[in-house]
C-alpha cells in the first residue's frame, strides 16, 4: 500500500509566527510582513491577502466594475468558485472550451467567444500549469477586455521567466489547506496596477469581511520560506515519472511547454490513452478501480461546470438574468469523462522509492491489460 508524504508540513518555526501574531487585528504588522515577502517572491508590486480563493475572485471582478448584464468567458475544466464568483456578480458566464494536450482554456475557443458584452476574460492555470499567457494578453490587449488569471493552483508558476503573478489585470490564489501554500484557508490577490489595488483596498474598506486574519497571515509567511525547495521537489518528481511514463500504454503526460519555465504542480496530471485501453476491452474506469486497489489513489478530476446541478439551476439563472449555455464542449467531455487523472501534489514529495512505487503499479496495471 502507497502512503504519500503527510501535507502540509509544519514544525516549530509555524509556531513562532503564529505566537508573535495579534489575533485581534485585521490588515495588521504580520498581513503587511507577509504581503511583503509575496512580493518579493513573485515580483508583483502589490499584493492583498484575504479571506480565500473565491472571495479574492469576487473582489477583481467587482473592482473591474463587472456586474449584470456583462459577460465574462472561462473554462468549464475548474473549480465551481470560478464560476460562482463570476455569477454572483450578476454577469453572465459564458464557457470556452479547453485545448486538448494540456486541459487549459483556448485561446482560439475564447475568442470566438467574445461579444460586445464580454468585460472580461477569467482564465485558469489548471493543475497549477501556466495557460498561454502571451496569447491571452494578446487577446486582453486587442480587445480592450481584461485578463483575470485564476492562479488559485499555481503559486510560484512562472511562464517566460516571469511570475504568473505579474500577468493580467489581476492575478488570483487560493490557500486552501490542500493548496502548494496553505494556511488552512485564504486567498491571495496580486496586480501591477496602481488603481485597481486602490480600488481593492476600498472595498475591503467598505466590507473588511473578506481579510484574512493575522494569524493564518502568519502561517502563510512560515510555508512560504519552504516553498522554494518544495517546487524543486515537485518538479524533479514530474519530470522523473514523465519520462518513465512517456512510453507507457496505459497513459500519457501531459504536452510540455517550454515557455513554461516553472510549473507549480499542484496536480500531476496524466490522460489515459482512452483508444489503445478500448481495443483491449477496457476504460478509464478500470484503470481507476484498479489503481485504487493497489492503493494509488487515482482521481478522475473534474465534472464539466455546465453539467454542474448547481450550474444548471433556476438560482443561477436568477443571478445572472439569463440562461448560461450549458452545451457540452468535446474537449472538456473528453477531459473528464475518458481521460483525465490526477495525483495530488504531496505524492510529488514522495522520496525516489515511493515513485518507483507509483511506476510499477501502472506497470503491473499495464501488463495486465495488454498481456
């Protein structure tokens, strides 16, 4: 039986921070130290910790001034705060569909999405792998419309040397206690621009609901001395069973980018090879089963936001004034429904042995299947 690294992982020096923080404070001396040291880590000159990874969603898009009647363009392959931040401001979620070999938004589907009510593009680094930033600023530069980067996944991602922090109008992370930079929960807003910060800074003025508490300020500002080392980690961990997976029958990685000079791997992300498994009388589904009675436990990933019950329901349409379109998109069926599988990230903390484990259970999985 498998057994991952235990997440997070915390010692003393978590302790003493969260010792020398004022629970009673709200935007205090440890939120300031730790918006600070994000800072420098990532190069965005203005940084707003807050309450979690939706909320600081729910603050770009009001502070863009979105609201009913807009339309705003994102993947369906994410987490439902994607969608739900957009709807509560009463705009219109409008979904593109996903490119094939890396499960991140098209750039080529968003655009023939746009509208002359489209106020904004939220665009998802899905497993913590940076999408196409230049043809989405591109895209956000042609047509007047802003980039939102929903990073919730990618802390310390970095596309072309640069931060996936300093891209867009805005960037957005999550601190979720299964998150790469975890504090149990929170949420993380950079940008570069002096007045949207201005204007962030003024709705939390107004509502200082959404700040995030000293204390998981503090907690953040210890995991993030780690950080570094543990995307090292990661990263070698990936590249170790990608290149013992390229061959395999069984599953592929996913395409590689080199403009992609730091993934966050949050995920490790792989896509059965749906045909080959069909033509020896299987499917993604054994694959799961069996790889879980092994004891590696596989995920399927996500559902497709549009075949959501939630996303789909007369609430939703309440809140936007109108019926999001719920027709399915064939890259995203695929994603979800025949190929995508996920391990999550404390497994890329595994020791050399532990991988080995990893490869030799898909081994013996495909030996099984194409014996």
């Amino acid at each position: 039986m498998f057994n991952p690294p235990a997440w997070p992982v915390m010692d003393a020096s978590d302790l003493q921070l969260i010792l020398e923080a004022d629970p009673r404070a709200l935007r205090g001396p440890m939120s300031r130290r730790f918006a600070k040291a994000f800072s420098d880590f990532t190069q965005a000159p203005y940084v707003i910790p807050v309450a979690n990874g939706t909320v600081s969603l729910e603050l770009i898009l009001k502070a863009l001034g979105i609201g009913p009647g807009d339309e705003v363009i994102l993947p369906p392959y994410t987490f439902i705060a994607t969608f739900s931040s957009i709807a509560y401001t009463g705009a219109l979620p409008v979904f593109a569909d996903i490119e094939p070999d890396t499960y991140n938004l098209s750039p080529l589907q968003t655009e023939e999405k746009i509208t002359d009510h489209t106020r904004a593009i939220v665009a998802v680094a899905v497993a913590g792998r940076p999408f196409d930033l230049d043809a989405f600023e591109a895209l956000s530069q042609q047509y007047g419309i802003p980039l939102i980067v929903d990073a919730a996944q990618a802390v310390g991602a970095e596309f072309c040397g640069r931060s996936i922090a300093s891209y867009g109008a805005a960037a957005s992370f999550s601190c979720q206690n299964t998150k790469n930079l975890t504090s149990g929960e929170g949420g993380i807003i950079t940008t570069k621009d002096p007045v949207l910060y201005e204007k962030l800074q003024s709705l939390l003025d107004q509502e200082p609901g959404p700040c995030l508490g000293e204390v998981p300020c503090a907690l953040l500002l210890s995991q993030l001395s780690r950080l570094p080392a543990q995307m090292e980690k990661r990263s070698a961990a990936a590249d170790y069973l990608n290149a013992h997976l390229a061959d395999s029958h069984l599953v592929r990685p996913l395409d590689r980018d080199e403009r992609i000079t730091r993934d966050a791997h949050h995920l490790y992300v792989l896509r059965t090879r749906t045909e080959e498994l069909a033509a020896a009388g299987f499917s993604r589904e054994d694959l799961l089963k069996d790889a879980h009675q092994m004891g590696l436990p596989l995920l399927a990933g996500y559902q497709p936001l549009y075949a959501l019950p939630s996303v789909r329901s007369e609430m939703t349409r309440r809140l936007t004034g109108r019926q999001t379109d719920l027709t399915p998109l064939p890259v995203c069926e695929k994603a979800s429904y025949q190929e995508g599988l996920w391990l999550e990230q404390f497994f890329l903390l595994s020791e050399i042995k532990e991988l080995d484990e990893i490869l030799e259970i898909f081994g013996t999985l495909e030996r099984r299947y194409f014996s």
